[in-house]
C-alpha cells in the first residue's frame, strides 16, 4: 500500500513536466519559423543548427541586398516570362523547404510521454505555424505565374515583321521610339471599334524625354500615304456612307484586309492607323498599344478607384443633339472616381470639346500611373492582371519590354514630358478639315526638337487655379501654341 502511494505521488510530480516542456517546444518551434536553427541548437543539434542559422541569414541577406541595390534589374527580370517561371518554382521549393524546417524542428524538441490528446493538439498547431509561414510564399508564387500568363496573353514573342528583339542593344539605330496609344470600344476579335483617343508618344531613348502628339478624332479629308492615294486620291473620306473622319480608320482596316496585306484581323486596323498617323506627323511608328474603353474601368475598379480633379461640371451619357438628356453629372472638384465615372470623365466632351477631352484623358492616364504604387498593385494584383488581359492589346515583343521597363524609369524619373494637341484654335494653319501635312510634320518636328512656344491652356487643373477666358481662333493663332509641359496640362 505505502509503495502504491509512493508511485502515485511519482506520477503526480511527473505529470506537469511534458506540459512544461510541450509548451517550451512549441516556443523553440515558433522560434524556429522566424530563424531557422534556434530549435537545433536548442536540442544540442549545434551542426544542423548553426548550418541552418547560416542559410538563413544568406537568405535574408541576399534578398534585402537584391532589393536594395538591384532594384532596376529587378524590375527587368520581373518581365521575363523565363526569369518569372524560375521564381515561381523558386518560391515554391522555398515554401517546401521552410515548411520542413518547422515541421523537423518541433521533432527535435518535442517532449516524450505526451497523451494523445496533447499529441494531436501540438501536430495542428505545428501544422497552422506551417501554413502561417508558407501561405505567403505560394501566394506570392501564384502572383508571379500570374503575371507570367499575363505578360504572355498580352505581348506577342515576337515584333510585328517576324524578327527577334535584339536584348542586348534593343534601341541602336533607334534614337526616339515611336507608340501609338489607342483608346477603343472593342477588344481583338471586334470590328466595329471607333478609336476616339489617338495618341502618339515620342520617346527620346537616351534620356526618356517624352512628347505626346494628341490627334483629334474628327481629322477629316486627311492626305493619305502615297501607297493609298490611288483609294482616296483628294484625301480620306471612308466608306460609301461613312463620315471620312480619322476614327473611322480602324474600322475600315479590319473591313478591307487588302489594305494591311500579311496582317490578321485585330491587326489590320490598328497597322492602318499606324501608316496613316505615322505619315502624317512625318515619324516612323513602331508599336501600338489598343485599351479597350470598356475594361478600361475594370482597371481603375481593380486599383480601389482613381483621384481626379474635375474643373467643370461633366455630363454622363447623354446626346444632346438627339434629345437625350445625360443620366448624371461629375461635379467640379476633386473627387475619388470609380471605373464607370473615370471613364465618362475621360470620355465626356458635350461640356467642351475634343481638344479638351484630349487633355482629359492624358491627364487621367498619368493619375492613374501616379496612383498605381506597388502596395495598390500587389493587393489587387489578380483583379489587375484579369481586367489587363481583357483591355490591353498590342504588337510590343515581350522581348523588348526589359528595356522599356528600364526607358519607363527614365520616363517616370526626372524626364521631361511634353503634351502636343494638335488645336486649330492654337496651332497656325493647321485645320481639322483637310489639314495641311506639312504644318502637322513641322509642328511634331518642333516639338521633339524643344521648339515651339509654350503657351498656358485651359486644362483640367490649370482652368482650376485662374478665371477662365474665352479663347479665339484669332487671338490662339497669334500666340504660336506649341508643346506644353503635362505638368503644367495636369498640375
């Protein structure tokens, strides 16, 4: 009897101590997540310990040193579909081997003589410091395939005539890269596309300096190149039935597939517009890049929204010339817009003009590129790569876009950004009926030289900060507009 008390009074002194050192286990394990090898050490295992410890700190140091100090390499290999295959995979194997870490890590710690109810609660909770730890990495490597696929869907492998990107010296002989930036209401596989945003970015690719030549949609009778004079020899009229104004172009390219020869559908218009707007402003146009208007607000939706000031009061909808009154209104001042209203605010033009709603769209393009920090791209990363897919259209070879990643920084960075709108009301001698091409090639040639006289407008934050005044075709043609800086377009 004396000896049975004698064990139960051993159990009982016995029992705390696997609690004890349970939840001293589940520390070391936690630990452990955080740096690899405290567990290891822990448990005397100093080899495996200070091995693992050592890896760690490489890990951590080679990344921070990656992001600090290569951070423009880094933004060029993020646009690599075969760099981004490896850091999927590379991410993944990490996931792997850091969940291995944990799991082996309470192993090496656990206390002995656990019941099995103890056992149980131990392995779910070793299991939840697992997923804590991998569910950002498989996130993150879900991301990057994600943007593999989008990369892929979006830029062709190859440029328009078949040939590969030189990637070692992308821009020689190419002092000035020309991108036709089209703003539509269709995607690829539609026909019936007005593109009512028409600009042209020249892009100096020494130094990143920037002039964007803005083309009123309702250019008409424009001269057309040699090529296509025996069509419309008096100048561009379109179809049988058709306006014969520049927005059109697209339309009739799909139409009339000899006029693109060698190009499929989807390709047609866009290459069309290219040749017509190229020979017009006297540049060669390299690429074009086609936003579908209607994703476009899936964009703007999938960013949380863009900030805008608003200078006067915007009708939405609406057709006045038929009656149809407009179905709201975007109020003067600065407002969040969601996609429906950013896209009416650039779009709108019964308050104005075309020329104003040119300014408009620039000037919401470069809010929403403002906007667009890294923590709004990563928290809405896949809602941004799904709207992308289905709004962005163009011939950039994937293989050019490193060295457009790098001309972006210069871009964003320090360079000078000049906007061109080409006004009758502000450009002497140029018409919107039957323009004369040579005042449209000089007024493009001055531009990209830094001529002209830069003259203020009444743009959308400009028109914000003075009284407006009336201005007249007499009074801007006196003047001599030329290229204004779109920080003085946009404030």
């Amino acid at each position: 009897m004396a000896l049975r008390q004698v064990d139960r009074r051993v159990v009982s002194s016995r029992q705390p101590v696997p609690v004890a050192g349970l939840w001293r286990a589940l520390g070391l394990t936690l630990a452990s997540a955080f740096v690899w090898g405290v567990a290891h050490l822990r448990a005397r295992r100093h080899l495996a310990g200070f091995a693992l410890m050592g890896l760690y700190a490489a890990l951590v140091v080679g990344t921070v040193t990656a992001g600090l100090a290569f951070q423009e390499k880094l933004k060029q290999i993020a646009v690599q579909h075969t760099w981004l295959g490896v850091i999927t995979v590379g991410l993944l194997v990490l996931a792997l081997v850091w969940a291995g870490v944990v799991i082996r890590s309470y192993q090496v710690v656990r206390p002995v003589g656990l019941p099995f109810a103890m056992r149980a609660v131990a392995g779910s909770l070793v299991m939840v410091m697992t997923l804590l730890v991998c569910t950002p990495l498989v996130y993150a490597a879900n991301s990057v395939y994600v943007l593999g696929n989008t990369l892929a869907n979006i830029f062709p492998g190859d440029d328009h005539s078949g040939q590969q990107v030189n990637a070692a010296n992308p821009w020689k002989n190419l002092p000035r890269l020309n991108v036709l930036l089209l703003g539509g209401d269709g995607g690829k596989d539609r026909t019936g596309i007005r593109t009512d945003s028409m600009t042209v970015a020249s892009i100096d690719t020494k130094t990143g300096d920037t002039v964007l030549f803005g083309l009123p949609r309702s250019l008409q009778k424009f001269p057309m190149p040699p090529r296509l004079r025996s069509r419309w020899p008096n100048g561009y009229t379109g179809d049988p039935g058709d306006q014969g104004l520049l927005n059109e172009l697209y339309i009739i390219g799909e139409r009339h597939p000899e006029l693109e020869p060698g190009y499929k559908k989807g390709q047609r218009g866009p290459h069309l517009l290219e040749d017509v707007l190229g020979y017009l402003l006297g540049l060669k146009i390299n690429y074009y890049v086609l936003v579908n208007l209607g994703g476009f607000k899936d964009i703007v939706n999938a960013m949380g929204g863009v900030r805008v000031h608003i200078d006067k009061r915007l009708p939405i909808g609406g057709e006045p010339e038929r009656g149809i009154p407009p179905s709201g209104y975007l109020e003067p001042g600065w407002h969040k817009l969601d996609g429906e209203k950013a896209l009416w605010y650039g779009r709108s033009r019964h308050a104005d003009d075309d020329f104003h709603r040119m300014d408009r769209q620039k000037c919401l393009l470069k809010d929403i590129a403002d906007q667009a920090d890294p923590q709004t791209v990563v928290t809405h990363f896949e809602k941004l790569a799904k709207a992308a897919q289905s709004t962005i259209f163009t011939n950039i070879p994937s293989g050019l876009l490193p060295a457009l990643v790098k001309l972006s920084g210069s871009v964003k960075h320090g360079a000078d950004i000049k906007n061109m709108a080409y006004n009758p009301y502000k450009i002497p001698g140029f018409h919107v009926y039957q323009p004369n091409v040579a005042v449209m090639r000089r007024v493009a040639a001055n531009a990209i030289a830094g001529g002209g006289n830069p003259q203020p407008s009444d743009t959308p934050t400009s028109a914000a900060k003075r009284k407006k005044t009336v201005t007249t075709p007499t009074a801007s043609a006196s003047s001599g507009g030329g290229a204004v800086s779109l920080k003085n377009v946009c404030g």
